[in-house]
C-alpha cells in the first residue's frame, strides 16, 4: 500500500517541472518505513524514483503506516508526533517543501 501512494508521489514530482528545480543536481538516498514495511527510493534533479534498497540513507523517515501514507497525500505534516525524521536540518526542509508542493488537492 505505501510503496503505490509513494509511487504516485514520486510520479506528481516528476511531473512538475518548478518543483524539479528545488532538487539537488546530487541525489538523496531515502527510506520509508512503518511497521510493515520499508521502501527505499533516491531525489536528485535528474533522478526521481524507487530503488530496491540503498547502501547507505541519507533521510529516514519513520511512523505508522496510515501517517506514511497521510504523509504523501498531504493530509499529515512532517511536524506530526508519531513522525521521526532522520537527516539533516535542510534536508527536512526540501522534504517539507516537496510534501507541501505535492499535496493532492482535496
């Protein structure tokens, strides 16, 4: 269930070419995880998709399952309780920017 929500929010990514200018011209290894599962996928301005696994994280974020997938719709803030986050302090806000950007209209 969270690796199609995330699949259709990397998609809305690649799709908007204004977002794709916050991106960093290096990638960003990411990760996913709730209790079921845990899906990996890298960020770059000429790299946006899902990957297997990554050798090393750069963001890890982590929490429930139903607030992952509120997480990549837009109906939860990164800022939620039962939320950690795991990278450093700009890459929380691009993270935030995109979340922000991408958010399904309701």
């Amino acid at each position: 269930m969270m690796k199609t929500i995330l699949e259709g929010f990397l998609d809305r990514v690649k799709d908007k070419s204004h977002v794709l200018e916050i991106l960093p011209a290096y990638t960003i290894k990411c990760c996913l995880k709730s209790e079921e599962e845990s899906s990996f996928f890298v960020l770059s301005r000429g790299r946006i998709e899902m990957v297997e696994s990554v050798d090393s994280m750069d963001i890890k974020i982590e929490g429930p399952a139903h607030l992952i997938s509120d997480l990549l719709t837009g109906s939860t803030k990164l800022t939620h309780e039962k939320i950690v986050f795991r990278g450093s302090f700009r890459q929380w806000l691009l993270v935030d920017s995109l979340l922000t950007l991408m958010k399904k209209a309701s």
